[in-house]
C-alpha cells in the first residue's frame, strides 16, 4: 500500500483520503447551514404569515380545515400530481414521461419528484433497477471506452503533425473538454433557460446536478402544466443524460488518472514486469481492436 512519510511518521492514502473526505464533508455541512439556515426560516415564517393572511380575509375557513386542506395538496405533489391547473394537465406516466422515469432510475438519479405509487409499480421499479443500473454502468464504461479511443486517435493525428509531442497531447485534451463542455454543460442550460422559464443559472445548476447523479429534484425538466410537447422533450433529455454521463464518466476517470499519479497512488513496476507490456495496456489495446471491428 502507498504510504506517505510526514517527519518520521508513516500515514497510508488511504487513511488520508478517509480523514481528508470527513473534513471535506464537515466543511460542507457548516457552509451549507450557513447559507440556508436563515434563508429556510424565512420562508417558513412567511408561509406562516400568509396562512394568517388567508384565514383572516376567508372567515368561513378555520385553522384546522386550513391545515387538513394543506396536507391534501402535500399529498398530491407528493404522488406527483401538480396541484396548480385543472384534471387536463399533462400526464406524468405518459411514454415520454415515462421513458424520463426510467432513464432517471437506471442512471441512479432519481430526482425525487416522481416515483411509482402501486405496489405492482413499486416492485417491478426495484428489480428493474436491479438489471438496469449494471446495464447502464456497462453501456457508459463502453461509450466512454470509444471516446477514449477517438481522443487518443485526435491526440495522434495532431502529433503525427506537430513534433512537440507533450503540447500537442495537453491541447487535444483540451479541445476535447472544450467540446464536451460546450455540448454536455454550456448549451443545454440555454435550451433549458427557454423552455422552462429558469435562469441560466439555474439551467447550469440543474445540468450539473443531473449529469453528477445528485437529482435533488428541486428542478426537473416538463413539470409546467403548459408545457406543449412534453413527451418528446424529456425523452430528448434522457437521451442527453446518457451520452452526458458518458462522457463526464471518461472525464472523472481521467481526473482520477491525473490524481493518482500525482499522489502517487501507484505501486511501483516490479523487476519482473520491466520489458513487457502491463495488463492494463494489453486490456486497452484489446479493446481499442474491439472497437475498430
């Protein structure tokens, strides 16, 4: 195991990782309880005040019958029935919603908003995730094997041209990121900024959040009840989320590369494996044959 020596004393990466990921998480929760704490106050002693408002100007309501009437429309969004507009709202289990659903559950998203509410629903939801998330692990590992292969292929075309080889490498990466930026993470918050009414801001916020399989379920795409063409809209976006997750997949393992080799997280070559090829470059190469045919 890789081990760090700090004035005499040996300390594992792994230890250190571990103790690093709880500071981490510590700093998260105080910074997220600062920044929300009050903000969440706020609006619970506006929503008190309004409650107020509407007994006051409806005498005929008490406070009981307001609270019962609350909870109703807690259950129904709960059970993803949009309490605004009438019974001719878009359905949330047509196909196109539906094959939404699916996706967000085979990625391990699971936004949160919608979810089967039978218990045929639920049971087939469990195993079908069961066969689902390692299907979809294997298609993003071979999607992101293929990028791979087109980013090695556009690294050697472009030294094949320049000479200075390490250049030429750092900037293919580059314009691969640049394009996986601008296509996975830059332009759909536009789309989402027109469609939905949100800001980019929140556009960006919520692509993030979806392509990192967070899936708060604060924003969720189609869920306006004058939204025309919704099917056809979140199916285009479950598509989205597959290539995006691919791509970000192939992102994430070459951050890991990059981290590893500067923590040095490696063990070292052996004498007996000087001279030959590794396993993982044979693997590659296995794979990149794989592709090509």
């Amino acid at each position: 195991m890789a081990q760090l020596r700090v004035t005499g004393a040996k300390f594992s990466w792994t230890t250190l990782l571990a103790l690093s990921q709880f500071i981490y998480l510590l700093l998260g929760a105080t910074v997220f309880q600062q920044l929300e704490r009050e903000a969440e106050s706020n609006n619970r002693n506006n929503f008190q005040l309004e409650k107020l408002y509407f007994l006051a100007n409806y005498t005929c309501l008490d406070g009981p019958a307001l609270e019962t009437f609350v909870k109703v429309i807690l259950d129904a969004w709960e059970n993803g029935v949009n309490p605004s507009g009438n019974s001719t709202n878009p359905s949330n289990w047509d196909f196109g919603s539906s094959f939404f659903f699916a996706g967000t559950v085979v990625t391990t998203i699971g936004y949160g908003n919608l979810s089967p509410t039978t218990f045929q629903g639920q049971v087939f939801c469990v195993f079908y995730a069961l066969c689902g998330i390692p299907l979809n692990l294997a298609f993003l590992n071979q999607l992101s094997k293929c990028l791979a292969f087109h980013l090695g292929r556009l690294e050697h075309n472009m030294v094949s041209m320049v000479p200075h080889k390490q250049c030429m490498e750092v900037l293919a990466v580059s314009v691969f990121l640049l394009m996986g930026s601008v296509l996975f993470l830059i332009f759909p918050p536009i789309i989402f900024s027109y469609v939905e009414g949100w800001s980019y801001g929140e556009g960006f916020y919520y692509a993030f959040i979806t392509l990192s399989t967070i899936g708060f379920g604060d924003f969720v795409v189609g869920n306006g009840q004058d939204r025309q063409n919704v099917s056809v809209y979140r199916s285009l976006t479950a598509v989205w989320i597959i290539f995006a997750l691919a791509w970000l997949a192939l992102l994430l393992n070459m951050g890991a590369r990059i981290m590893e080799h500067f923590l040095g997280l490696k063990k070292p070559a052996t004498s007996g494996d000087e001279g030959r090829p590794s396993a993982r470059k044979q693997e590659e190469g296995l794979s990149q044959r794989a592709i090509q045919q």
